[in-house]
C-alpha cells in the first residue's frame, strides 16, 4: 500500500496548520487555496489575534489551549519567526458575571502565572483602562498577542518544505466521497484521495451547503485608533472585557495605535465572503465609540484604519471538528466562533490525527453536534 494521500481544502488558519501536521507525519498532502497562504479577506487578517491561557466560557477547552501553546512554541522555533508575543494580557470585568468567574477557575486551573487585581491596583499599573465600579482584572502573565497572517503563511511553508503541494489560486468546487476515497473538483480538474480536511471558514455553506443549518457566517470589523498623545499608548497591553461589556483590544507594535474589536452582536451576516463591504460604513462604528468613551478615553475616536474580516458561528459557539456527516473520509473543522486562532495549531494537530487515524488523542467529545445538521 502507497502513502496516505490526504487533500487539505482551504489553507487559512486551520487548514494550514493541517496541512503542516501531516507533512510531518509523511502523508501525501495536498492544498487547495482560493487565494494563497495568508491573505486577509477571512477569519486571518489584521495582524494581530488575543492569545490568552485564561477561558471564558467553557473550561473544557484548556487542555487544547494548553497543547496549542505547546505548539506555538514549536512553530516558532522551527521556522525562526516571532509569531506569538508574550506581553502579558488583562481579562476585565465583572465577577459577579459568569464569564469572569469562569476566567477566576480557569486561570487557577491553568497552571500559568497570574494575579487578580482589583480596580485600584489595574488603575496604577495600568492606567489606559478606564473600568467600571467593582471590576476586577485578572493579569495573565503568559498571555499576548498573535501574529495571523505570518503564523498561517509560516505553516503552509513549513509543509511545503516538508514536501507537500499547495495549489495557490485554486478554489475546490465539490467534494464528492467515491468508492473507498474522497474526489476533489476545482477549474484545473479532478483530484483523488483516501481522505479530505475541509477547513473553508467563511465558505463552508457555499462548499458543502449540508452545514448551513448550523454554521452562521459574520463579518467582524476591526477598527485601529491613535491615541489622543503620545505617552497614552506607550506601555498598554493586549485586553479583553468579559460579557455583558465584552470589547477587546490590541496594540500595532510600535504601541502607536490600539486596534479594537467588539461583539457578535455588533457585526453583519456575511452569506458570501467575497462580495462583503471590506471596510467599515461611519453607521457601524458607534459600538467602538462607547468603548473608547467608557473604558479608553485617551483614544482619538477617529480611527485611522477599518477593515473587515469573516467568521464563522454555531449556536453554541462550539465548533464543529469530526466527519462530514454523510461522508466518512471527509474531516470538516469549521464554526470557530470568534476564538479559534489561539487554539489553531492544536486544531491542525486534531484535524492531521483524525484524517489519518480517525480519532485524536485531545478530548473534543464536548464539540460533538451529532444531530443538529
Ligand atoms: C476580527 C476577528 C478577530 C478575532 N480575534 C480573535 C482573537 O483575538 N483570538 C482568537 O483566538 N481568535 C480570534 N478570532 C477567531 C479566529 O481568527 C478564527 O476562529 C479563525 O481564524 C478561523 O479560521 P478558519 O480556518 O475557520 O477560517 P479562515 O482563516 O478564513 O480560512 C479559510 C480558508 O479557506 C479558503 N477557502 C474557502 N473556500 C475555499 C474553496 N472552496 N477552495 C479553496 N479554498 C477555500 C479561504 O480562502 C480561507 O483562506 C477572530 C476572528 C476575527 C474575524
């Protein structure tokens, strides 16, 4: 018997840590990406993604944190780039909500290190943030932020040094499952292989319209602001404010502006990802507004830059990481739900064991959406 031939179908974020994780693993692999390795009109644009060690809203997903960063570190050393940087991150908010209670346990769990500290004490080490009375923050020593586009773009050329083929400007237009394999379709012909990871973010619906019922895809807007002078910025961290007042917010390098992102709620369905408004109408920026007026006042409220970039939900905000659910060679990794980047190279990880072994070592029973399609 050959080797193992796995297609990987789309190369963001997920799909070029699959593709890596199994070139290291000797498999034939093969991806197909619409555009190339990391462009920004999907869920990887920006240049910058929150990476914390603290959850917010399922415990269950510490350990892929966990092995993520593990990863990350891996990732790193073996390409020689800085795609993660270690700041140190907050996580504000109220304790009396869920969110930041459920950070308190989780950060206690993490074995990482961290401290609580109470209004008066973020205010003199932190004093950008403005917050709200008897908020605390939790300082999460370890956490900071991500680089998207260079951590994607690094993956798929680490896999392509490792040997496997990458079809840049190649869109896959069915996924057929034939007798013992998986055929893929794209404008240059008709690929075949024993199994197929399809990881096409905020294309999933149109690629395999099975997913709609459960898949919702959003166009999240990023908006980066001056600070109002020069010393505001200088020493400001990477933050996130828990529910009801959920907002987060990332420097550029050089802590000359501070990018700022708000909640689900606050952003437009997106059906197709290719025909979306990629930057922000004036109407869509009041959100951003209340931030900088409630919690970073040293803000210019004008922003110098908006873009926008696609995502894809679930109801629960679990995402979906197993089989197809009529075809049993196609692995489908999609509905990342707002926090996927931190956990993408654990996922690449999962995505490479199920497609070549069926099953992960990671726990992701808790993911399971059996019968929801
Ligand atoms: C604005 C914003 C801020 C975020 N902030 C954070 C954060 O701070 N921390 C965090 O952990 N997570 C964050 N996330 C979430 C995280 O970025 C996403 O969960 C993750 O990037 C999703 O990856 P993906 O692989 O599903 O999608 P993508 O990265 O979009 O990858 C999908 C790829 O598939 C390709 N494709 C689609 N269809 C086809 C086809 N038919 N043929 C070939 N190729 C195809 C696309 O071109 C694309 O490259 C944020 C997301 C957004 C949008």
């Amino acid at each position: 018997m050959g080797r193992l031939k796995v297609g990987v179908v789309g190369l963001g974020t997920m799909g070029s840590q699959v593709l890596w994780q199994l070139s290291k693993r000797g498999v034939d692999a093969t991806g197909f990406e619409t555009y190339f390795p990391g462009h920004s009109r999907g869920a990887a644009g920006g240049e910058t993604r929150l990476f914390r060690n603290i959850e917010l809203e399922d415990l269950r997903y510490a350990p892929i944190v966990a092995r993520a960063s593990e990863i990350w570190d891996d990732l790193q050393g073996v390409s020689g780039r800085e795609l993660r940087v270690i700041s140190g991150a907050l996580v504000m908010g109220s304790p009396a909500h869920t969110q930041m209670q459920t950070a308190l346990v989780a950060a206690h769990q993490s074995g990482k290190p961290y401290e609580v500290l109470d209004r008066a004490e973020l205010r003199a080490r932190h004093p950008q943030f403005e917050v709200d009375p008897g908020d605390i923050a939790i300082w999460d020593r370890t956490g900071g932020s991500i680089r998207p586009e260079l951590t994607v773009a690094t993956a798929a050329d680490l896999a392509e040094q490792n040997g496997a083929t990458i079809n840049r400007g190649s869109k896959v237009r069915e996924i057929n499952e034939t007798h013992g394999g998986v055929t893929v379709v794209t404008d240059a012909g008709r690929f075949d292989f024993d199994r197929v990871v399809v990881a096409a973010g905020g294309w999933i619906n149109q690629l395999l319209p099975r997913f709609e019922s459960l898949i919702t895809v959003r166009r999240l807007i990023s908006a980066w602001y001056f600070g109002r002078d020069a010393e505001y910025l200088k020493t400001v961290v990477p933050f996130i404010r828990t529910a009801p007042t959920y907002c987060y917010g990332l420097p550029v390098p050089d802590r000359t502006a501070m990018k700022l992102g708000v909640g689900y709620e606050d952003h437009l369905p997106a059906d197709r990802p290719d025909e979306v408004e990629r930057i922000a109408r004036p109407d869509e920026l009041a959100p951003f507004e209340r931030v900088i007026a409630r919690y970073m006042p040293g803000l210019n409220p004008y922003p110098m830059r908006t873009e926008t970039y696609i995502e894809t939900y679930t109801p629960d905000r679990h995402e979906w990481i197993g089989e197809h659910p009529d075809m049993g060679n196609v692995v489908v990794l999609a509905g990342f739900s707002g926090h996927g980047f931190k956990m993408s190279p654990a996922i690449g990880e999962i995505g490479a064991e199920l497609a070549i072994d069926g099953k992960t070592g990671l726990d992701i029973d808790f993911l399971n959406h059996e019968g929801e399609l």
